[in-house]
C-alpha cells in the first residue's frame, strides 16, 4: 500500500514540460515517479543509462534548443554535407570515431545534427 511521500525539486519548465508529455500517455507526474521507483527496486538499477554531457555536448544541445542548426533545401545536400564531415573527421590531425576492440563505432559526446526545411 502507497503510504509514504516523496518530494522533490525540480525546474518549473523542466515539470510542466514533463506534466504534458505524461499527461498525454495518460500519466501524473507521481505516476511516473512511481513507476521508477518500483521498476529501480525490482532491478536495483536505473532504467537508463545517466550519461553526463561534456562541455561539447551541452554547447551543442543548446545550439539545438535555440534552434541554431544547418539548414538544408533538400536531402541529398544533407547527406553531401554529412559526407564532407565525415571526411574531414578522417584527416590526419582530426578525432575520428573511437573504434572498440571489434572495429565497431563507440559514441562519444554528440552526432552531427541537422534539420530539412
């Protein structure tokens, strides 16, 4: 029986933002909480993996927020400019994709990131 309460404190948009995005699944925000909650105590682990960004990675989600991305007319130039990246990635002197012992890409930090409009 839910007999105990938790509180919390967190960013006013950061919980309204949530509220809607549960409310739309049909869920409270103390719905979600619990959940969590119950699914960390059956598994004794989190759910997801807590990633921390880097300094990159933040500086690139705000970017993102603001909505400071490349812009392209049409696919195929998305996917010249994608192509370009990757190359110069591939120069001497530039930090390519980390490889893992299988010769598998390891993420690390953030993809290049566009949008089509």
């Amino acid at each position: 029986m839910a007999n105990q309460l938790v509180q919390a404190r967190v960013d006013k948009d950061v919980k309204e933002e949530a509220s809607a995005v549960l409310a739309a699944m049909g869920l409270t925000v103390s719905d979600a909480v619990r959940l969590l909650l119950t699914r960390v105590a059956r598994e004794k682990e989190l759910p997801f993996a807590p990633l921390v960004p880097n300094a990159e990675t933040i500086a690139a989600m705000k970017e993102t927020r603001a909505g400071n991305l490349p812009r392209f007319d049409d696919v195929q130039s998305l996917l010249d400019e994608r192509t370009r990246f990757h190359r110069w990635l591939q120069q001497p002197g530039h930090a390519g994709p980390s490889r893992d012992a299988h010769g598998e890409r390891v993420r690390q930090g953030h993809d290049h990131h566009a949008s089509i409009g």
